[in-house]
C-alpha cells in the first residue's frame, strides 16, 4: 500500500516548493487544487494559472486544473510566463492564481505560488496552512470529489498586455542610447524581456540594444542556475558586459521575478543600492501626483526590509518619505504593502514591490526604473550606484548550524552591553565602533539547518571584525 505523502515536509511559510516525483506528484498538485479553491472560496470563480519552462510545469498544471475545476473554479490557463506576469493576470482580471515554478532552485524541483485576487500574498498564516490541510485530507481520502457544477478551462495570452502596462508605468522611450546585456539563464526572462524590452510584443523600438544571454527557455538549466544570488552564476554575464562594452547588464532568475544588476566595470551593484534609487524615483513621482490633485503633505510610505542598507532608510527620509522596516518575505512585505498603502518596497534578496503594479514584486519593472534614472544620468552605472552604496556589507552568509538556540545564546552573550537587540525577524543587533555604528542580522532559514548572518558597518574595517566575531560565535 503506497503511504500518503506529509505535506508539511515541502509547504512552508510563503509556498509550496518539493521534489518532482517525490514530493510533488500529479496526484499530490491535484489535491492542492481542490484545497486552494475551497480554502479561498473561489467556487464559480475565474482563477489564472501559469507556468515557467521546467519540464513537469505542463503536467502539473493540468493535475492542478482538474482538482480546481473539480471543485467549482474555472482555470483561466497563461501558459509559459513569469511569476511577475502571472501576478499582473491575477491584477489584471481581480482573480486568484497558481504560478508553477521552483524560482532558482535546480531542474529537480517545482512549485507553486498562490495569490488571491489582485495579486494579493497567501502566505502560511493566510490561507497556506488551510490549503495543505485540505489537500492532505483529500489525499488521505484517496480523491477529490466534484461538486454538482465544476469549473471550466480556458486559455489566454496576456503577455502584450504585461508589456505595454510596464512601459505605461516606465517610459523609457526618451533615455539616451544604451547597451545591456540580459542574462535570462535560460528562464522566464527569455520570453518577457524581448516583449518588454524589445518589439516581440508588437511595442515600438526602444533606444536600447539589447545583448541576449541564454534566452531559450530549457527547464535544465544547461549553462548554469538560475540564481543570480550566487556569483557563480554571474560570471558569464560580468564577462559578457566587459567583451561588449555595455552600459550594464540584468540578470534574471529562473522565474524571471528577480532581477540583478551589473555596472559597466562588471561588478554587482548592490539589491540595497536599486531599492534605493527605484524607491527616490517612486516617491518624486507620488509627489508629483499629490501636487497635482492637492494632496501635498500626505504621507508616503515605502518599505524595506531589515537587511537592505541603512543608506535604503536615509534615502526614503532624505526624500520626504517614511520608511518602513519589515521582516524578509514575499508574502509578509505584500501584507504590509496593502496595510501601509507604501508604494514601494525593496528586498536586499532583489525582490522589488510596487503599489502600482497591485503590490506585487516585479523585477522587470526595478529594472526599468533603474535604466529609466541611469538614462539620464551622464556618468557611468558604477558611479551611480556608488553615490547609494556608502556603507560597507558583508552580503549574506550562510553557516549549517545544528544547535540554532545555543548560537543565539553565544552572541547574545557576546554583545550584551555592546548592542541593542530587537527581534522582529531573527535576532537584529545594532551598536557603535570606534570606527563608528554596524548592525548585523542573524536569521534562521525556512527550509534548511542554516543561520544567515547580515552585517553593515559605517567603515570597512569595522564591518570586517563585527562580521568575523560573529561568524566564529555561530560556528563555535
């Protein structure tokens, strides 16, 4: 007798993430179909489905569909799209919806990311843990059962639309000539970048040449992850902007919702650094509108969260804004987006959210902002990016720790006196130098036995020691 899978080995905090074939089977996403209809109510409903390039997608979208129309929903099908895309259908026609994708995980993995309507977050709290436990009683149950009138399929392309939305929102027709070199890594940014960026979508001709990188979309990832966290996974791009003289270049993750950025040096330019110019740029512009409708003195919020630069806060504040400091997380930062109604927000993770865009994240749109201000900005993208890059970071390291509460006991120890402590995500200390403040971060992973350690020092040397002392205490 075949055991009933637990589904709370691979349902986490913000989505639904396993191994193809053994975790995530066809009767496993057929189940989280049914649940995800029933928990949200969406019988009678249109709900929008898409799927990136991996080679189960196609299969578990139709398992998907059958236990969603069994249970009374009609799946609206995208086809291949990125998540981003998926979350302007679900804006677009107030709808909830399913993205299948693994994000930058390898070949072997998939999953889902649920919205509701309007592109609003489902995270563990809001509705994910009711989703998992309906879809396991059905699996224990051994069949969805249909109700009395089920649901329909249907197909729609809505790429043109995606395309012509992001740039109504960036007008990039007026920038000055640029090169950019796109590393899709042989994901969704394939398809959307030349709609977007390009004419495929039947948009006019931007000033912009644009140098592709691994644009065929294979669910293999040939050439390398589609992780553009690891800089590894960067190199054939850096050398690529070097070889063709470019301006920049973008690289994209496997569902094309991340998006990083390299300077004409081929170096990184900072996540922290592109919040902070996107968010100087959606506040000028939110301005902009207050005064034309006589709205001046209205509060803008803009979000970032804890691990971003402290330079992303100074920016917000410099610029008549307020900021608001969040933990990590798509879901969570979505909440807080339509709470606050901030119009923006910024990851350090290069997750980048937008009022206009129904709160969702969109790296497509980031980088549009970013070629938008860079294109009327008359020194090279390394001096750009230096002016929001004051501070020294260590970037995000990552120790396999067994014991995570005698480590936390360890530094708490170390810097009783020394810090101040908060707690909103992990443990969050901030403190003084002789070299002048620092704050690190230290935070459990989800998903695996990892602490991850964020700091940011005032000068490089203080970062340096504080980032040292604290990784020795972790690994002790």
């Amino acid at each position: 007798m075949t055991s009933t899978p637990d589904l709370s080995a691979f349902i986490k905090a913000y989505d639904v993430r396993g191994l193809v074939g053994t975790q995530l089977t066809n009767e496993v996403v057929d189940a989280l179909g049914a649940g995800f209809v029933d928990e949200l109510g969406l019988a009678g409903q249109e709900v929008v489905v898409g799927h990136d390039m991996r080679d189960s997608s196609p299969g578990f979208v139709a398992a998907f569909a059958r236990g969603a129309t069994a249970r009374g929903a009609s799946v609206v099908h995208l086809g291949l799209c990125s998540t981003d895309e998926s979350y302007f259908a679900s804006g677009r026609y107030a709808a909830a919806g399913a993205m299948f994708t693994a994000s930058h995980n390898p070949a072997t993995y998939n999953g889902i990311k649920f919205c509701r309507a309007g592109a609003q977050g489902v995270s563990f709290a809001t509705g994910l843990r009711g989703i998992r436990d309906r879809a396991q009683a059905y699996l224990e149950a051994g069949a969805v059962p249909a109700v009395e009138s089920p649901g329909t399929e249907s197909h729609r392309d809505v790429l043109p639309d995606y395309a012509a939305y992001l740039r109504e929102l960036v007008d990039l027709s007026g920038v000055r000539p640029l090169r950019i070199v796109v590393d899709a890594g042989n994901g969704m940014g394939g398809m959307t970048v030349p709609a977007v960026l390009g004419t495929a979508a039947g948009l006019p001709a931007l000033p912009l040449e644009i140098i592709p990188l691994y644009f065929e979309l294979d669910g293999t990832f040939p050439n390398h992850e589609a992780n553009p966290l690891e800089p590894e996974n960067l190199r054939d791009l850096q050398a690529a902007v070097l070889e063709h003289g470019a301006d920049l270049g973008l690289a994209f993750d496997g569902d094309a919702d991340r998006c990083f950025v390299i300077d004409e040096l081929g170096q990184p330019v900072t996540p922290s650094a592109v919040a902070a110019i996107v968010a100087l740029r959606e506040i000028r512009r939110e301005q902009a509108r207050l005064e034309a409708t006589g709205e001046e003195g209205t509060s803008i919020h803009v979000i970032h969260n804890l691990i971003t630069s402290r330079s992303v806060a100074e920016t917000i504040t410099a610029a008549g804004a307020t900021p608001v400091r969040t933990q990590v997380g798509h879901s969570l930062i979505k909440d807080r987006m339509a709470e606050t109604g901030a119009i923006f927000g910024g990851e350090h993770s290069a997750h980048y959210y937008f009022r206009d865009f129904w709160g969702a994240d969109n790296g497509m749109l980031a980088a549009m902002h970013l070629i938008a201000q860079y294109g009327q900005y008359e020194g090279p993208l390394s001096q750009l990016a230096a002016e929001f890059t004051p501070y020294t970071a260590s970037g995000e390291i990552n120790s396999v720790v067994d014991d995570v509460p005698a480590a936390y006991t360890r530094i708490v120890d170390a810097f009783h006196g020394r810090a101040e402590i908060d707690e909103l995500d992990g443990l969050f200390f901030t403190g003084h130098g002789d070299a002048g403040w620092y704050w690190f971060s230290v935070r459990p992973s989800n998903t695996e036995p990892l602490l991850r350690l964020n700091a940011e020092a005032e000068a490089p040397e203080l970062m340096v020691a504080i980032r040292d002392e604290v990784l020795a205490l972790i690994r002790a």
